[in-house]
C-alpha cells in the first residue's frame, strides 16, 4: 500500500484498529467518525454572556450528518 495522507491514515487506522469481535458496521462507524474528524473537527467558539466568556461548542452540519450515519451503523 502507498503512503497515506494524515486524514487518510487516521481513517484507515480508526477502522483496521477496531476490536476484532466487533461487526463490520463498527469498523464503518470508526472510519466515519474519524473522518468526520479529519474534515469537520469539533470547534468551539467564546460568546459573551453577561460580562462572562461561555465556551461552547461550534457545531456543523457535515460532521453532525457523519456522526449520525456513525450512529445508525453501531446500533444494527
């Protein structure tokens, strides 16, 4: 196998590393929850509140959308 990219090997590593007595639907959900983390890492962002800096976190729609299908292959 070629050399991969940093996000590449993350995926790759996420799903090869997966316990072996787990389903091929978590090797998917590991793979797309890394990618989802390549591509739309989780962010935060300071908001003033009341004089008081509130961190919370950034949410986006493409990282929610790969966690969700995550989420659907680890519950078959």
């Amino acid at each position: 196998m070629s050399e991969l990219s940093p996000a590449a090997q993350a995926v790759w590593n996420a799903a090869y590393n997966t316990p072996e007595d787990c389903s091929y639907e978590h090797d998917l959900a590991a793979a797309l929850r890394a990618a989802a983390d390549q591509v739309a890492p989780l962010g935060y962002e300071d908001v003033w509140t009341d004089g008081r800096i509130l961190q919370y976190e950034k949410r986006d729609p493409v990282r929610e959308k790969l966690l969700a299908i995550a989420d659907e292959l680890e519950a078959q």
